[in-house]
C-alpha cells in the first residue's frame, strides 16, 4: 500500500483498495481502511473555488466509444516561469483520453494537425467557444472531416462536464504533481501519465474498471 500511495499520490482509499485487490493482496475493505488509517495516508484535500451552481443543459449520451469527444485546454508552467498549454481529450463513453498535447501554445492550424494525427476521429467533438475551437478554418476541418461540433453555452463549463472532471483530475494527479523543465521533459512525463489513466487508474463511473478495459468490452 505504502508502495501504491507513493506512486499514485493522489489515489484515495477506494481506489489503492481496487488496485491492491487486483492483484490479490488484500480481500476486505474494512482491512485495507485499517491499514490505510494506520499509515495516515489520507490525501489532504486542495482548496477550490466555490462555482456557482448552473443548469446544465441536456446532450445526447454517448453510448459507444468514439462517438463523442470532449475536449478543452488547460494551463500549467514550466520552471523557467514560460507558459505550458495542454490539449486533453476525453472520450464521453469509455472515459479514455485518446491524446495529449503539450506545446508553448497551440493555435487552431497546430489543434488540426494534433487531430489528423490520431488513428480514429469522434462522429462528434464537444467544446467551449473559444478562437480556436470556433476558426474558420476548424469549423472547415470538421465539416470535411463529417465530424459534428456541439458548443457549450459561454461561460457555462459544467456544461463540458466530462473534460472538466478529467482536467480536474489531470491537474490533481499530474501538473501539480510534477515538474516541468522543458518542452520535451513535459511531454514525457504527461504522456506517462496518459497511459496509466487510460491502463491502470481504475474509473469510478465505469465500475472501477480502466477505461481501456472498458472499450474493450465493447469490441466482443
């Protein structure tokens, strides 16, 4: 467990309990909570703002995987001070990040690119209005590509609610976790991170299963 809590940090107690019991060490909650509080690893809670409460407007459900995406920027910095921009990703579905980009900043031609990159494209993408998800030339994109873009209301991100709680959990687990020296160094160390979201972070909505194994499940 004191090996779990250093590698996953921010891993509560359900989840150490879930990855314990994965691999046969422990069978009873009620023993691994004992243990848990024994060690006094309880996860200091962050301060946050308080949000004021919105409506949040109803969207169609995904029901498969790739159906739609959700997707949003989010900032950090590197140690020299310099501005780190994230491009996270989120399939409404499985849960499953298809990709991250790291870059100084990414305009919409830079946005386009990233995607034409990934193996398989959404038959929708989810976002805010911002210049680059609102351009001429990614509405161009999307619209040769058949991929419909849906637009959350100005100033209402519950409504993207998906990529929020995956940003809030990007920024928990990796940002403020890490240290960034340069470009290169980021995109190592958020690529790892990627990878143990999607092949080993248990996903409490989808029944404490990985969101790559999730997916699978529908290929049978």
């Amino acid at each position: 467990m004191k090996e779990l809590s250093i590698k996953h940090r921010r891993f509560g107690l359900p989840r150490l309990h879930f990855l314990l019991k994965r691999e046969k060490l422990v069978v009873s909650k009620h023993r691994t909570a004992r243990i848990y509080k024994k060690l006094r690893l309880q996860i200091k809670n962050r301060k946050r703002i308080k949000q004021m409460a919105v409506t949040r407007l109803p969207h169609v459900k995904a029901t498969k995987p790739n159906e739609i995406w959700s997707f949003d920027f989010i900032f950090d910095r590197f140690e020299s001070n310099r501005s780190l921009k994230c491009l996270t990703i989120v399939d409404d579905c499985t849960k499953k990040c298809p990709g991250l980009h790291a870059a100084y900043s990414i305009p919409s031609r830079d946005l386009i690119t990233f995607f034409e990159s990934m193996p398989k494209l959404p038959k929708k993408l989810r976002c805010d209005n911002g210049p680059e998800m609102s351009s001429r030339e990614f509405m161009d994109w999307s619209y040769k590509n058949n991929i419909a873009i849906e637009y959350i209301q100005p100033g209402k991100p519950i409504q993207n609610a998906f990529i929020e709680s995956f940003n809030s959990r990007f920024r928990d687990e990796c940002l403020n976790e890490e240290l960034f020296h340069d470009l290169a160094d980021a995109k190592k160390k958020i690529e790892k991170w990627r990878r143990e979201y999607n092949d080993e972070r248990p996903h409490s909505s989808i029944g404490m299963r990985t969101p790559s194994a999730f997916e699978r499940e529908f290929e049978n």
